[in-house]
C-alpha cells in the first residue's frame, strides 16, 4: 500500500515521460509514505537523480543537433529564394558549392526550375523550387516548435533536478537530527 501512495506522489506529474518530483515538507511522513528507512529513500533519490541527469544528457544532445538544423535549413531557403528570384530574368548565377570536405567547385546556373534536397539517410529527391520552399518552410517551422518544446522540457528537467537535490539534503539533514536526538537522549 506504500509504494502505490508513494508512486502516486512520484508521478502525478510529468512532462513528455520525465516524472516530476515531489517536494517534501515533512521528511518523517515522506518516509512513512514510501515505507523505506532514511539509506534506502537516499538510495532511490540519488537513482532518481541520476536518471534525471542521463535524460538531461539526451535532450541536450537533441537540442545541439536542432541548433545546427535550423541555420542550415534557413540557408537552403535562402538558396531555393534565390533560384526563385533569378528565374525568367534571363541572368545566370555563379555558386560556389562543396564538393567535398574543403573542396569547392563552382557552377553557373541558368533558370533552374528545379532542386535537389538531401532528405538524409542518403536519400535526395528532386523537387520545383515552389515545393522544396513549402517543404523548406514547414522544416524550419517544425524545428523551430521542436526546439521550443526541447527549451521548456529541459527547464522542467532542471526544476525536477533542483527539487530532488534539496529532498536529499532535507532527508540527510533530517537522518543527522534524528541520530543527534537518539545520541543527545543515549547519553542524558
């Protein structure tokens, strides 16, 4: 019956699968609830810790890889612009592109009607450039949404972080009471 109030108050929020942590006003009752002693509640925070840290790492790791996704795929419309602009005006337009890691080559294009986009895993598809810019705009949207959510996960994340920190110095520095109170009565 302990663990399923203890459970209860664990998980009665979360966010996107991270459980949120509950904040403990009186360290005995938190203790009587999960039916463990003082090493085992300190046993389970310091996991509970740990796993917020190793999901902290993760998001993290999603958030670098958006950060580096967006000004690429802002660039990809600025290219795809660019094409859009200088078709039908009859002026060609000098690119200089990678061909390889520090290996540049340099192209005239003339009225391309057309693009290719790498979609990853090796794939590119040809696309007009009316339909790589919608497919270019709802990218960037989605990763833009993506990383905003990322944000607000990850300052949930660090409350929960910050939460269960302090519910192991109260346990710990209630565990020390506890002990001084016993020793200070042994003695008396």
């Amino acid at each position: 019956m302990a663990s399923s109030s203890s459970s209860a108050t664990e998980t009665a929020t979360e966010r996107r699968g991270i459980p949120a942590a509950s904040f403990v006003e009186d360290v005995q009752t938190y203790l009587n609830q999960l039916g463990l002693d003082v090493n085992s509640t300190l046993s389970f925070l310091q996991e509970r810790l740990q796993q917020y840290k190793l999901v902290e790492m993760k998001l993290l790791a999603q958030q670098r890889d958006l950060q580096a996704k967006i000004p690429d795929i802002e660039k990809c419309l600025d290219v795809v612009s660019t094409l859009q602009a200088k078709k039908g005006t009859g002026e060609s337009l000098l690119a200089d592109f990678e061909v390889s890691e520090g290996i540049y080559s340099r192209a005239r294009i003339e009225d391309a009607d057309s693009v290719c986009l790498w979609l990853g895993a090796n794939v590119m598809l040809e696309y007009s450039c009316e339909e790589a810019n919608t497919l270019l705009q709802n990218n960037l949207e989605n990763a833009k949404a993506s990383l905003e959510v990322l944000i607000a996960d990850l300052q949930f994340l660090r409350d929960q972080v910050t939460i269960t920190q302090v519910t192991i110095a109260r346990v710990y520095n209630w565990d020390v009471h506890q002990r001084r109170a016993k020793q200070a009565t042994v003695t008396a």
